[in-house]
C-alpha cells in the first residue's frame, strides 16, 4: 500500500487528537536510520522522542523478543511470577542505588509511573500534596497531566484536575522568573520553596513529595545549574518530603550519565524511568527506597500488563547494549559534536536564542531576536519540516514549541551524524535567504 493510500486510511480512521507532527509513514528502521514505504532514508535524530538510545531494532533486543515469545508471553507477575520480571528490577535497584536498599515495579508507560509513583509517595508519607514545577510533563493520565505544565493542548478541556498539586519555577535560566543571573542569584528559584512557598501557598507538611525532571524534556530541553537538584534534596530532608525524579526522557545514558541526576551528586528517594529502557517496547518502572516502596500494603500497586515478560527481556538486553558498546561514554562524544555546531549556529544567526544541553540531549531555543529572546515557534517548525524534505527527523519542544531538540540514537556512526549536522546547517541557513 503506497503513501497516499496509508495516510487517507489513517485520516478515516485513527482520531484526530493523536497529532503528527511529520508526514512520515516508516516501513522499517534500524540503527539511527529509518526507511518510510516509499523507500525514502531518513536520518533519526528524534529517537522515538528519547526512547531509542540503543537504536532502532538492535539485533540483541530482537533475539531476547523472539526467544521470550517462543517461551510464554504473559501471566500477569500477580498471579505467576517469572524470572526476567525479577532479573531487570534487580539490575535497575543495583544501577540506581549501589549503597541504599532499592526495589522495583514495572508498568506500561511512563505516565503509569509517574501516576504510581505519586501514589506511593502519598502513601508513604500520609499528605495529599505534589508539588511540580512550571514547563515540566509528566504525562497526559489524570494525575500526571494535572502535573503536566503545559496547558494546549496537553490539558485544556480535559478538567478537572488533580488536586492538591501546586506548581513553582524551574531553574530555566535564560528566561528566569525572578529576573536575576546565574550564579549571582544563589538558586533562589530553589530558596524560594523554603522561603515563601511553604508559608504563603502550602505548608510543608502537606507536601507529600517533590516530582522533578533533572533536564526538563518537552518543556524545551532545560538545564538547571547543577546545584539545583542539592538544594531541592535538602529541602525534601528537611521536611520530610518524598524526591520523585522524572527519568523517562533522560535516563539510560542520554546525558553522559546512565541518569542524568548523577550530574548533581544526589540520590532521588523514587526514580521514574520509562522510554529507553527496552528500545521501544512498552515499559517503564518506578524505582524507589525500599522503605518508602514497601510501605504500601499488599496489593496496592499492581497491573495486569506491567511488566511483562517480552518487555523485561528487552530491557536486560538494552542494560547489556548500554554497557557492552559504552554509549554512556558515546554520548558524550555524540554531545560535544552537537554543542560545537550548535554554537556555531549561535554565532552565525540572530536566531539563536539558547543553546542547552547535557551529554547527547541538546537543544537550540529558536527567538525572533536574540536580543528581545522573544520565542519564535513558527521558526523553529520550519526549520525542522525543512530538516524532513532533506531527509532529517527533529523535533521541537518548549512552552511556545520554539526549541530544536536533539535525541539521536547513542548507536549513530561518525558519518551519520555528520550528515545530519550538515542537513540542519543547510536548513538553518535557507531561513536567513
């Protein structure tokens, strides 16, 4: 079936609301490149939107598929327990805290997470509150989205809320909202929780717990100071606060760590991971202290389908793939290519606003002027639809969708990328003729 015949299908029958962004219509993929049914190549340097660091169809990942498949496919882990369940929650414990007591659950979907996670810190600490932070998403379920910032089109109509969720700044540096410097402003975005929140919008002890994204992902790829993730850790201690962060985009070697809240020296008492964890396979797991984990009763957190067998050998393969090929270390080196050229479009054109990043997740934010750093989304569109015809795929991100993201497999070769920096290049610089 050709393009046109596929696209009119999926226009008479797949709803409107699941929006895509470009015209694609894939046949097959593997590495960083996808093939669409036309047989035209692209270049991926979208990932899935963060979720295909070891690349697309690894050959391990597919053998651990195939060989899971022939064995069983599911027993729901509530009512028969099976090995690769056990295995993956082990390595993640191991992965994510080498000095506390961990333990894991595993669901379908990073929102899934994010709703258990919530769940067990509330549970744990007996409070209602969340507090969350202003461009953060963490998903489109009823309690995520209520944390979800952003309102079109994540969340407008679909009321009413969660309540008891409350919302301050994140440490976006080039837009701050108190209108000081870095590092002249002693991260009072972080103060400012002690100093007034507490006392001017919820009190501390109604707080049940903190939920952070240490590189905010669809808010538009920021980068907070690396002091920032320190000071909310010492406020949650001090108050007895759950620290939930967010890993779903970052983890898995994205930012030159295996996670990226390792930058900051901290240790998150629940960690949400989801996306990379088994190239592309429907998994996400909520990782935590084993005494915040385990203070919910028997039975109180489950699913029929978390966890399941196929996606938990996908997950040890891609644990395997990130150690065995040190695409922790890639990403670094895929990054400091990325940086270089991204300040080098920094200096060419007016344009470039911002550019921001951690390891291989990295970002231009696009603005009328550099200057005014007024936000210029239709820019930023059109340089990424320009990136397609020429045989790219990126993506935007941001509160006004003016931000250019980077999510590369970690598996791309020196020429591939190579090629797509020099596509982006080309692309950038046909808006300035």
């Amino acid at each position: 079936m050709n393009k046109s015949e596929l696209v009119k299908l999926r226009q008479d029958h797949v709803v409107k609301g699941v929006y895509t962004l470009l015209p694609a219509m894939i046949a097959e993929a593997k590495g960083a490149v996808v093939r669409d049914v036309e047989g035209k190549e692209f270049l991926d340097f979208s990932g899935g939107i963060g979720v295909l660091n070891v690349g697309h169809c690894p050959d391990e990942v597919v053998e651990a598929i195939r060989d899971q498949a022939g064995k069983y496919l599911h027993s729901c882990f509530m009512v028969q327990m099976y090995e690769p369940y056990i295995a993956l929650a082990k390595e993640l414990n191991e992965l994510v805290s080498p000095i506390s007591p961990m333990k894991t659950m595993f669901v379908n979907s990073g929102a899934e997470a994010v709703e258990n996670a919530v769940k067990i810190a509330k549970y744990h600490t007996r409070r209602p509150g969340i507090l969350c932070f202003e461009n953060a998403f963490h998903g489109r379920t009823a309690i995520g989205m209520s944390l979800t910032s952003k309102v079109k089109y994540y969340k407008y109509g679909f009321w009413p809320f969660s309540p008891e969720v409350y919302r301050v700044p994140y440490a976006y540096c080039y837009r701050c909202s108190y209108n000081l410097t870095y590092p002249s402003c002693n991260i009072y975005c972080a103060e400012f929780i002690s100093e007034k929140f507490f006392d001017l919008y919820a009190a501390a002890e109604s707080i049940a717990a903190i939920i952070i994204e240490p590189v905010e992902g669809e808010g538009g790829f920021i980068v907070p100071p690396k002091e920032y993730l320190g000071r909310l850790q010492n406020i949650c201690k001090d108050h007895g606060i759950v620290l939930i962060i967010d890993e779903i985009q970052t983890g898995f070697g994205r930012t030159g760590k295996m996670f990226a809240y390792e930058h900051s020296g901290v240790e998150p008492d629940i960690l949400i991971t989801a996306k990379s964890l088994a190239a592309g396979m429907p998994l996400a797991a909520v990782t935590g202290k084993a005494e915040i984990m385990d203070s919910v009763e028997n039975g109180g957190v489950g699913g029929t389908f978390g966890g399941n067998p196929v996606c938990c050998r996908a997950g040890l393969a891609v644990l395997k793939i990130l150690k065995e090929k040190r695409l922790v270390e890639r990403a670094n080196e895929i990054g400091k290519k990325i940086m270089e050229k991204f300040h080098s479009f920094s200096e060419k054109y007016p344009f470039v606003g911002d550019v921001r990043g951690l390891g291989a997740m990295n970002a231009m934010e696009i603005v009328v002027d550099k200057k005014k750093s007024k936000p210029d989304g239709d820019l930023a569109k059109a340089v990424v639809k320009r990136c397609y015809e020429k045989g790219l795929i990126m993506l935007t991100a941001g509160g006004f969708s003016n931000v250019i993201r980077h999510l590369v497999p970690l598996v791309v070769t020196d020429e591939q990328l190579e090629k797509g920096l020099k596509i982006l290049g080309e692309a950038m610089a046909e808006q300035v003729e």
